[in-house]
C-alpha cells in the first residue's frame, strides 16, 4: 500500500489519496492519469491490468486499486 | 455562394426538422430545437443591442452550450468559449482581452461568472434567454448584413508570454475548412460523429459544423468515459456511432490495454486523428480491430481554421516510423521555407506555413504578436497576401508527403494541447517563493518536466499552480533544485536539466 500511495501522490502530489473515495467519478483522475498509473503499477507490483479491470470500482480510491492489485497478483 | 456560415442550419432545419442533432447521452436537441433556441438567443442580444461584439459562452459542455453557439451568430455577434475546466486566473485573462457585454452562463457556472471583474459586462442564464420572443424580421436583417469575413468565434490557445492568444475566425475560414473536410472524410448524413474534444477550441469544428452541413448526429461524449476504455467503446456500440475525430491518446487509451479482446466498436468506418504522433504499434491495434475503417492523420494550427492537411493511411508503417501529415486541403497551399524566406528544396527541412482562404483572421485585440505570424508571403512582392507561420518544421519525404519535424521554438503537443512551455514557466515564475524555472518535456512518457529553483515544497507549488493553469497544463512532475544549471552565455541550460532529467530513470 506504501508503494501504491507514493505512486499516486508522484502523480497528483495535492490529492489525499488516503481518504478520496471518487477519483474516476469526479474526474480527479483523467485518462492519462489512468496511463501513467497502470504503467508504474506494472513496473512496481509486476502484474498486468487491462482494459476489463480499468472500471470506476477499481479506480476511485487508493483502497480499491490496492485490491485490485493484490487479486491480479494472485493469479 | 455561401457566406454564412448559419446557412447550413437554415436549411437542414426545412429538410430534418425533427432528426436528433447533439446529445450527451441525458441531454438531446433536434435541428427544430437547435434553430428555434439559437434564434431566442439572436433575438435577446439584439433586443440588447449587442451586435459584432464577442459573447463569452461559460456553460457545461452540452448540446445547449452548441445551441448557444449559433445563437451568438444569429445574433450577429461571435462566442468566446470558456469552461469550467479552465483556472480562473485564466479565465480573467480571456475576459480582459476581449470586453464582452455579455456572458451567457448556464445554473453549474452562473455563481462562477458573478466573480469575474468585467467593466460593463451583464450575465445572462441560457434557460432564460433561449425563451425570446423571436424577431424574424431583426435576424434576417442581421443575416443579410453579414459578411463571410466577419468573425464567429474566437478561441484562445497557449502564449509564451504567459498571456494566452484570442484567434479570431470568420465565416469564410470556417465555410471553407467544413466543406473541404467533409469531403476528404466522406461525412453524410448517415454519420454519427462521436465528440471528444472540448467545445473551446477549434477541434470541435469538425462534428459540430458538419452536423448541420448534413443533418448528422453528434453525441458529445462525457469525459469520464475516457478513463473507462470498455464503457467507452460500449457507448460507441450503444449510440452507433460510426466517426471519431479524436486525439492520439484518446484512441490509445483503448487500444494499449487489450480493450479490443473485450469489445470492439461495431459501427466505425471513419477514425481521423491529429496533433500528435500515433505509436505505430497502438495504430496496429486499431488497424487489425477494424480492419475496413478508413484511417486519416489530419494537420493543422488553430490559426488556419481547424486542420489544413490530412493523410489518409495506405500502407505499413515501420515501428518508429511518423504517419505522414500528407498534403493540404484542397484551396490552401503549405509553403515550406528556409530561414532566408526561400522555398525549401526537396528533401530539406522549412517552416511549414500556410497560404489560403482557411486563414483566421489573427488574434483578437494583438496586433503585435498578429503582425509576428500572419506575414506577408515573401514569395509574392506584387500585391499583399498574408501568410500563417506555424513555427513548425517540415520536409517532404520521397514519396512528396510532408513530413512533421520538430517545433522551432519551445511549443510542444500535450495529449493533444497545444501548450508553450514558456507559458507555463511564465506562470511557475509569478508565483511567490519561486525563483528560477524552467520546463522540459519528456515526449517518451509524455510528462511536462518543471525544475524550480525556490522556498517553496513541489506540494505547495502544485497547489498554487492549479489556480493559474488549465489542468492540461500543470506539469506532471515538479522537482525542486538547489541550482539551476546555467550554459556558458547564461541561458538556463536545458540540455543538462534534460540529462539530470534523464538520469533519475
């Protein structure tokens, strides 16, 4: 979750990543936002996202991502 | 012949009255709509007595915002679109500029408007206005007055200095650019355009104008969309939306996650995309996944009335190959010059620059930096004709296709904006607490790179940042120097910032 936190504030270093819950909802994060974000999350936790998990529900908050990559790399 | 541009509504109405014309998927109008509401909105300024003015148009992106649009014309005034989206400090900006009497809000950004400081300037709600009583009489006057070089909207585009740039198009430029690129795209009426670029530059000419041109349909797409790449080509499916004209990244953005294992568009035979390099890898992708679509890279600065060339793709391209720009439109010519002002020889690099009807009539209450870029053709010592300098660098390669080089200054494309980066430093520098800065861009990673010099943390800067840029604008990493390293005659040394860029991987 650390390395999940320092990649999103890297990227919007004025969002509280810890407690916003509508990043896609709300537009906090745009499409390339979303870009960068899967192709450090590849490098880092060494999983692949693609375009069936790229939804609201795994993309509005930190907690949610940090799911979605711990479920990609159980696979 | 044509010299109004509000032609193509006055006539499709007769034909289509009751066709869909724009939707955002909550909110539809048809053509009946679009004509009866945009002549309310004629009626009211005229009623104001506002006339040949700029009317600044600050509404939520949305099929009334485009009604309001036409409304200005009919009025015989020109819109100045402003979002939402854009910094207020910019917005102040554009509003300094142009001294509109009016701005026409919508309820999500009246309360906003209220807080800009404009001399003389009224507010006035779209719901309320769209009401007018109709004056035919007034607004075919107003439309029989006109001229094809009159003004219709002015769109503001990123400055060096700091001050965004007003360029104004007319009639005639707009006329000219619909008509040649519907014929280049093969629009008709069975098109159903699928709008992804914002209603405050020029990019959108090219669904809204030939929407009406040939009673087609645009869906104007909710942004959101475009971060969800599978909800986005199932609302393409849904609305059977058949053309995009849309930025690289927009495209990429399906293409590079395996979207197209999932689901494909079903109706698209029309994909146009621009203003930036297509990874030919991604391009590919979208090739195999539609196999029968028509593919066409388009060209063009917003100075030249939306895009001035186009390439319509017929062959493979290497990894790491560009997609030709190819040549013009029809009724403009590309001029590529030397340094000397000589026509460049073939296979050596010019500045692309454009001559022709396509040309906007420069930037609004500029003369200055006007009279830098629209200069006389230095070809032609007869008689005056004004020529655009893009400031881009291009060749033509063996095949006579013009080629896209480099920018001669520090303009660079950012998913798909048009951005200065001495703009963004400009603004960096007002900043209290902040020194020395400069900006580098990292076209790999597509990454705006800003290293500063200042008291300030990146944080704090960031957050100041956001109330002077457009979000498209701020870089995307803010690194703090103790130093900035400096070339010999005392220039900030980009090439070192580039490798200390880099270097940190």
């Amino acid at each position: 979750m650390e390395e999940l936190l320092e990649i999103l504030s890297d990227l919007h270093p004025e969002v509280d990543f810890e407690v916003e819950e509508h990043l896609i909802d709300d537009g906090i994060l745009d499409s390339l936002d979303i870009v960068n974000l899967i192709s450090e999350i590849s490098e880092e936790f060494d999983v692949s996202i693609t375009a069936k998990d790229i939804i609201p529900e795994n993309f509005n908050s930190a907690k949610a991502l940090y799911s979605l990559i711990q479920d990609l790399g159980e696979e | 012949m044509q010299n109004h541009v509000l032609k193509y509504l006055n006539q499709i109405v007769r034909k289509k009255p009751d066709k869909l014309a724009y939707s955002d998927g909550t909110q539809s109008l048809t053509f009946r709509e679009v004509y009866r509401y945009s002549r309310s909105i004629g009626s009211y300024l005229h009623r104001k007595g506002i006339y040949k003015k700029p009317v600044v148009v600050f509404m939520h992106k949305s099929p009334k915002e485009v009604t309001a649009f036409f409304g200005v014309i009919a009025g015989g005034c020109f819109y100045v679109p402003i979002d939402e989206e854009m910094p207020s400090g910019r917005i102040q900006l554009i509003l300094d500029n142009v001294q509109s009497p009016l701005i026409l809000c919508d309820e999500t950004t009246a309360e906003k408007a209220a807080a800009f400081q404009v001399k003389d300037c009224q507010i006035a709600l779209y719901d309320e206005i769209a009401q007018t009583q109709i004056d035919d009489e007034a607004l075919d006057d107003i439309y029989r007055r006109a001229i094809d070089t009159d003004p219709i909207y002015i769109v503001f585009t990123s400055g060096s200095t700091g001050i965004p740039k007003g360029v104004a198009a007319c009639h005639r430029s707009v006329i000219d650019y619909i008509e040649q690129l519907s014929e280049v795209l093969q629009f008709n009426e069975d098109t159903v355009f699928g709008n992804q670029t914002p209603l405050y530059f020029d990019a959108c000419l090219k669904e809204l104008y030939p929407t009406l041109k040939f009673g087609a349909t645009t869906y104007l797409i909710p942004r959101n969309l475009f971060s969800v790449p599978v909800a986005l080509v199932e609302y393409l499916n849904e609305h059977k939306i058949n053309t995009v004209c849309w930025v690289v990244s927009a495209l990429t953005m399906i293409s590079a996650f395996g979207t197209f294992q999932v689901v494909k568009p079903e109706h698209l035979h029309t994909v146009a995309f621009g203003s930036e390099v297509f990874p030919i890898k991604q391009f590919r992708l979208w090739r195999e996944a539609l196999p029968e679509a028509a593919f066409t890279n388009l060209y063009g600065p917003t100075e030249g009335t939306g895009m001035c060339c186009f390439y319509r793709v017929d062959r493979e391209f290497a990894e790491g190959e560009a997609i030709p720009i190819g040549r013009p439109f029809p009724n403009r010519e590309i001029l590529l010059l030397t340094q000397e002002g000589k026509p460049a020889e073939a296979g050596q690099e010019g500045e692309i620059c454009i001559r022709g009807t396509s040309l906007t009539l420069g930037y609004y209450n500029d003369p200055v930096r006007t009279a830098e870029a629209f200069v006389q053709n230095p070809l032609n010592t007869a008689y005056p004709e004004v020529i655009y300098k893009t400031g881009d660098i291009g060749r033509y390669n063996e095949a006579g296709e013009l080629v896209f080089v480099s920018r001669k200054d520090y303009q660079i494309k950012h998913m798909g904006h048009r951005i200065e980066l001495g703009e963004v430093e400009v603004n960096v520098g007002m900043v209290a607490g902040v020194q020395m800065t400069a900006c580098i861009y990292d076209a790999k990673k597509v990454k705006i790179v800003l290293y500063y010099v200042g008291e300030l943390s990146e944080k704090e800067l960031t957050e100041a940042l956001k109330g002077r840029l457009p979000r498209y604008m701020i870089p995307n990493k803010i690194i703090r120097l103790e130093q900035m390293p400096f070339t010999a005659n005392g220039k900030i040394d980009r090439v070192t910032l580039k490798n200390i860029y880099e270097k940190r991987g």
